[in-house]
C-alpha cells in the first residue's frame, strides 16, 4: 500500500514540475527579446537569439559564448524555426532575421504549454506582447 502511494506521489510531483517548468519557459519567452536587447545595448555590441534544438540563445554577431540561454521543456512546443531569428544592435533595437509571422501579424510566434497557446509579438524595442486566444 505505501508503494502505491508513493509511485502516486512521484508521478503527481513530475507532473506539476513540468506545469512550473512549462510556465517559466512562457516567462522566459516573454523576456528573452527584452533581456537582449538590453544586453546589446549595455555591451555596445551585437548579439543574435538562436535557436538549436530545443535552446534558445542569446550570443555575440561575432561569436563567443552565450550571455543567455533558455530550455524549452518537454510538452512545449515553438513555432520558430532553427536557426537566427533576431539581431539586437547596440541601441537596443530588435532586427527580425527568419521570425514568423504565425499569429498577430509582423514578428509573432506561438508557444504552445500547458495545454494552453500563446500568441507572441516583438516589437522592434524588444518589447513582448502576449495574447492567450
């Protein structure tokens, strides 16, 4: 009996961690476009928001390592592609490269979590709109 109980207990738990796993990658999605941006203009340099395999990046034009990195957790799912998707230039402007246009006109993308979708549009400021349709 207490086996049982406890296989309930971890299988209930891996569940809800990948509920809160799923609901931080909305919340990083949400940032990353401001997070380089901001990056780009603090540095003076700039930086490209890749995406390869399940990781987004946030890394300088000219290469090095990443300054920012974001996972995308199993059950979740991006409609952006592989690849580079934005540049960010030093005054902090945000310049689409290869990002959709899925859901909510220029610069959108959905994301898919939680059993939920979200509509995302940048700005060229960075700036995240999110809509939940």
């Amino acid at each position: 009996m207490l086996g049982v109980m406890l296989a309930m207990a971890t299988l209930g738990g891996r569940f809800l961690t990948n509920q809160q796993e799923q609901s931080s990658f909305v919340t990083a999605m949400k940032q990353i476009f401001w997070r380089g941006a901001t990056i780009a203009a603090s540095e003076g340099n700039r930086f490209v928001l890749k995406r390869t395999g399940n990781r987004f990046e946030i890394v300088p034009a000219n290469g090095g390592p990443a300054a920012y990195t974001v996972e995308i957790p199993d059950g979740a799912t991006v409609s952006l592609p592989q690849g580079s998707l934005v540049e960010f230039t030093a005054p902090g402007r945000v310049n689409y490269l290869n990002l959709p246009n899925d859901c909510n006109g220029t610069g959108s993308f959905s994301v898919n979590a939680n059993e939920n979708a979200y509509c995302f549009r940048v700005s060229i400021i960075g700036e995240v709109e999110v809509a939940n349709p």
